[in-house]
C-alpha cells in the first residue's frame, strides 16, 4: 500500500505516522504540504502537530495549503484519508469533517495515555479491531473538545460514524466522550488520539500498530 | 484607492462552553470584583485593506471572515466598524 504521510510548517507527528506505515510494511513516504498532486498514494495522513504554530484557530490556515485540494479530490473520490490530532483539525476546517475542535474545558494542555474504545470497524483505519475493543493510546492537544450543534451530533450517532470514544470520561470535555468521528463515505477518519505514538510495547502501547495494517484498504471501494 | 480599517469581532457562539471566559469570571471573582455575572472571551482583528468605498470594503471583510477568520461551527462574528484609514 502507498501511503502519503503529510507534512506541513508546523506539524511534528510525521516521523511518527510515516514510522507506523513502514512498521506495517507500506511504502510511506513524506509529502509537502506545497505538493499539488497525491495521485500515488492509496492513503494520505495528516499528521499531528501545530501546523502554522495554530494560529488564528489549529488547523485553519493549513486548510488552504496547496496540498489539501488534493487531500479533498482524494476523499471525494473515496479514497482513505486519515487525520490525528492536528490533522483531525485541519480535516474538520476543510469541511471534510462535520463538527470542530475547540480549547479543552478545563484549558491545560493534555499529554498522557487514555482508553478508547472502538465504536465502529467499519472505516478502513478500524477494520481491524472489533467493535467494543478498548485501546490504550498517548492524547496530547490543546484543543481537542470536539463539538457539534445537537443534529450533527445525532446524526454521527445515528449512522455509527463515531469511530472511537474515551473511556471513563474525556480528557478534553468532548462532546458525547467523541475521540474520532469518519464521514459519510466512511473514508474520512479524524481521531485525536495518536495511535501512531502506540505502535510498540517498548513505548507504552502497541495498541495502535493494527490501525496501520490497512488491510481493507483496496478491498471494496474505499472501505 | 481609499484606505480603510475594518474592526471584525469573533465571539464563541452562545451557548457554546467557553472555557476561557469562564476561567477570567472566576479569576475575576476571586479579585473580589463579585459582581461579575459573566465573561466570554473572543478576539478582535484590525484588518487594513483598500477600496472604492466603505460598502464594498465591509463585503470583502465579510467574505475574509465567511472564509477564513470566523469558523461559522463554533464562532459568530460582527464587522464593528469600518474606518478611513488616518
């Protein structure tokens, strides 16, 4: 699988996700966010980080960078994209993902290891876990509060696109205990925890190794 | 071309938790200013720009702020002013 890891000013994950795609035996390669054309890739990443040091809000001035109307052509063509942490925020400016993440409610910065569980397999990031499976995976953000107006809220519920919540509370006040949220073509992932920081024991958790295996991926359309 | 300074105001939307003012309610509390009902927290941005006319400059500050400075999800914004630059 090809696999386009993302990199803008400012991001700092991409070592990181680019790592878990080769430890899963992709070819992982690292991508500009001045990149116009993403046409190699099967799956793109974008990754965590503070891409344009967040300001104005994270993620709305990345939403402009050249690459992401490649980013968009790719999700709109049904292809797998997957955002963490900034790159859920960047995705969720870009409108390719409903709701926002806004400053956590109790306002500190979160770096530990949280439980989530897996609320949906069926996005092409989760298809190897089973639904019900809690995870141990590292969160590390400032605004990481998801938030949606009540109907968007419902409707992500509604059709079994919430992908994975916190467990034993959010660390950040998200809304319904949201930790990652897919599309309506199920191709679009945005998670704000970092399973590609939980890849090996070694390091805490290697909870999020499975997520990289992307063997749905090619499988049907999209998903 | 006429200079303008257009004052764009971004508040959280109402009813949307804002942590932030809350935390500047309670520190203002905590000063002993007890009459404080409540705070909201949002910014300010003073954006120059030219134009043929006031009008037309208020339209291209609402267009930057449907764009780019308000994310309608979670802020309303208000253009308070439009100025001739000094």
């Amino acid at each position: 699988m090809k696999v386009a890891v993302v990199r803008f000013p400012g991001s700092n994950r991409e070592v990181d996700a680019h790592r878990a795609a080769l430890a899963a035996g992709h070819e992982a390669t690292l991508v500009w966010h001045r990149s116009t054309d993403l046409e190699h890739a099967d799956v793109v990443v974008l990754p965590g980080g503070f891409s344009y040091g967040d300001y104005l809000r994270p993620g709305a001035i990345a939403r402009f960078s050249p690459v992401m109307r490649a980013v968009a052509k790719h999700a709109h063509a049904g292809r797998p994209v997957l955002g963490i942490c900034n790159g859920f925020q960047i995705l969720c400016e870009a409108r390719l993902l409903p709701g926002a993440l806004v400053r956590n409610a109790q306002l500190a910065f979160v770096a530990k290891m949280v439980t989530v569980r897996i609320e949906s397999d069926a996005t092409p990031f989760t298809a190897s876990y089973r639904v019900g499976q809690e995870l141990r995976w590292p969160v590390a953000h400032g605004d990481g509060r998801y938030v949606a107006d009540e109907a968007t809220l419902d409707q992500l519920e509604r059709e079994g696109r919430v992908v994975c919540r916190y467990v034993g509370g959010s660390p950040n006040g998200a809304l319904r205990d949201i930790a990652g949220i897919c599309n309506e073509g199920r191709n679009v992932v945005g998670l704000m925890p970092h399973p590609e920081s939980a890849t090996d024991a070694l390091i805490g958790s290697a909870d999020g190794a499975p997520l990289f295996a992307l063997t749905a991926v090619g499988a049907g359309a999209g998903v | 071309m006429t200079r303008y300074v257009g004052r764009v105001r971004v508040m959280p939307r109402q009813g949307l938790l804002d942590p932030q003012g809350t935390a500047v309610e309670h520190a203002l509390d905590a000063l002993g200013f007890h009459q404080v009902a409540r705070v909201r927290v949002g910014r300010t941005l003073e954006i120059a720009l030219e134009g043929g006319s006031a009008s037309e400059a208020r339209v291209k500050l609402e267009e930057m702020c449907d764009k780019l400075i308000a994310n309608p999800v979670t802020e309303d914004y208000s253009i308070d002013a439009v100025d001739v630059a000094p």
